[in-house]
C-alpha cells in the first residue's frame, strides 16, 4: 500500500478519534476498574523490586497492629463485653459489709425470697447456691462444681442452650423428674462433645438426674460445670457451702435507670427487717453494696487495661510514623520515574492514585502479618 491508503485503512480499523472517546465515555466504571487494575499490578512490580523496604514497612506495621489487635481483643472481651448475657452491663449483685471488713454476698434462702419479692430497684433477680457434685459413672466418682440455681436464671440471662430444650419453671418443682444443665467446658473436656449424650440419666450426688441441655462455650456463670434447677420456698433447705449451707447468692438485672447508690438504698430498708431473724448476717454497723458483674470481675484492672490500650496506641502511631518516613524516602528516590510519567501525560490525581495503591497494598498485608 501507499502510505496515504495505509493511514486511510489504520483510520478505519481503529476509529476516530472521536468515536474512540465516546466510547471511553460509555464505559466509565470499566476503564477506572480497569485503570486499578492496573495500578495494582504496576505496584506489586514496585514492591518486588524494592523487597527490602517493603518487608520492612510491613513488619513495622504488623508489630503495631498485632500489638493493638491484641489489647483492644482483651479490651472488649473483659470491659466492653465481659459477659454473653442480656443486659450485661445492668446485671448486680449485692454484698453485705461487716465492720470486720468481711464482705458476705449469699444469703439465707428466706432473706433471699424477702429481696426477690419485696425490692424495687431490680426488675428480676434469681438465686445460685453452689455446692461440690459427685458423678458416680463407670469410671469411678468424679467431682465438679455445681450449682442449685433457681429456673428463672437461664430467662433472665437471656442465653439459649447449645443442645437440648430450654430449663422451665416446672423443672424445679419438687415433684418433677430431676434434671440438670452441663456447661459446654465439660462437655467438651469430659465427653468429647458426644450430642448424645442429651438425654443420658446421670447420678449426681447419688440421685439419677436427666441431662436436658449443653449451654454454649461462653456460659459460664458462676464457674459451674453444672446447674440443677430448684423452686425455693421459706422451707427449702440447700445443701452447700458458705456460712451455713442454705445460703444463696443473688443476681438480678438493675431497673433502667436505677442507680446502684439507690437500689442498695431500697434493698437496705428490706435488711432493716431481717435484722433479728438473721443476726449473723445484719450485724450492727453493716453496710448493704451493690456492685455490677462487670467491675466485679475486673476490679482494678481497669486502669491497667486502659494504660495498657494508651501504650499499643502510641506503639503503633511510631509504627505509622517510621512507615511513613521510610516511603517518603523511597518517594525521593523515585523522583525521576514520576517525572517521566508526568511527562508522558499522567494527572496528579493518576499519580496519588498509583501511590495510595501501593500504601494500601502494605497496609493489607501488614494487617495479614499483624
């Protein structure tokens, strides 16, 4: 061909210019995907070629978020969400301060019936009497702690078992069928997460109870591996240990917007009561305290904790400043490359674009690391 008929075909075939740009123009999210695409491959070319400063930003980087990963993990596990309950941050119990500085925190069943029925400032409360059970099995007698634990606790906790039916009202009545709640610990370490189980008699303290439910992983109140439901009446008698064995430890969700000063306020009007029926326990010169599960359990390890937050923060903030140090430097040596490719016609944003690319591409596998 002669060069004219060449050109004259080439114009053809590839368009005009204008049809060309029309098409870009009907296709946006495809060019910009496209475009990133790119950007990504352009920067994964980059980083391999500079291994070492990509190997040392990241593992800058995932010091400072494994570090922070970490804390914060504990942070919401112990004070944010301590406990897989309802209402977790309203559940309390109460103490009773003796000028000994003895804290008593259960109960004699009758004193604990006046508090369930008589208080204010608690929307429902139940009651735990722990007590040492003996599992008589083929392979010998084994002992785990348990607990008796009035059927309202599992309702008010707002947890559903893992395997088996729901603990009803009619389960603790004297004249049902004994059954018990096993915790998915002992499940597990004990039993092999053998679901057949469910069902299985077991003999607790010489009594052949029903299994009827596994909770899950994180239900564990009280420590117990096990909870057998019982109704408690003013001539209920509970084996255990304490102070004397019929004693129960109360729980119960604070109404809204109740605070802890004035339900212990409520409740002390109903121990100014049992004073003389139960003066081992209302001493003169006691103090009745309600403190919430949460600061029960981690007490004055809060600050430790939040100190412990401060420090991992500002370990990854100098891990984010030496980053950013180390790719501004790698930026400077790389000043000839931008040149040429603004000379070639990229736009600044193009430019910031390509960059951002590569810090995210660190970022990612700095979190991977971390």
């Amino acid at each position: 061909m002669t060069p004219r008929e060449a050109r004259r075909r080439s114009v053809i075939e590839c368009l005009g210019l204008e049809q060309v740009k029309q098409q870009c123009r009907d296709l946006p999210w495809e060019n910009l995907l496209e475009n990133v695409y790119r950007d990504f491959r352009f920067a994964l070319r980059s980083l391999r070629k500079d291994r070492r400063c990509a190997v040392a930003a990241i593992l800058t980087l995932a010091l400072g978020i494994g570090s922070t990963t970490l804390i914060f993990s504990v942070i919401d596990c112990v004070l944010l969400h301590p406990f897989p309950y309802k209402n977790a941050d309203r559940l309390a119990s109460f103490n009773i301060l003796l000028p000994e500085q003895i804290a008593l925190s259960r109960f004699p069943v009758p004193a604990f019936l006046d508090f369930e029925e008589q208080n204010h400032g608690f929307e429902d409360m139940f009651g735990l009497a722990f007590l040492f059970v003996r599992h008589t099995g083929n392979h010998g007698a084994e002992q785990f702690l348990g607990g008796w634990a009035t059927p309202n606790m599992f309702d008010v906790l707002g947890v559903k078992p893992l395997l088996g039916r729901e603990i009803t009202v009619a389960d603790g009545a004297a004249a049902s069928p004994p059954v018990f709640v096993m915790s998915y610990h002992l499940w597990t370490t004990r039993f092999n997460r053998d679901p057949k189980i469910v069902g299985t008699a077991f003999t607790l303290n010489g009594t052949p109870r029903t299994l009827v439910a596994i909770m899950p992983p994180r239900f564990r109140f009280g420590d117990c591996e096990l909870w057998m439901p019982l109704n408690l009446d003013r001539t209920t008698f509970i084996t255990g240990f304490g102070q004397t064995p019929n004693e129960v430890w109360a729980v119960g969700h604070l109404k809204p917007g109740v605070s802890l000063q004035t339900a212990a306020a409520k409740l002390a009007v109903i121990a100014k009561r049992q004073e003389g029926t139960f003066p081992h326990y209302f001493r003169p010169g006691y103090k009745l305290a309600i403190r919430t599960l949460t600061e029960g359990a981690v007490g004055h390890f809060k600050l430790t904790l939040f100190a412990l937050m401060a420090a991992v923060t500002m370990l990854l903030l100098i891990a984010c400043s030496n980053t950013a140090n180390l790719l501004l430097a790698r930026a400077t040596a790389r000043e000839t490359e931008i040149a040429v490719r603004t000379a070639l016609g990229a736009s600044r944003g193009r430019l910031v674009r390509q960059l951002l690319v590569e810090s995210s591409m660190l970022a990612a596998a700095s979190c991977v690391a971390g």
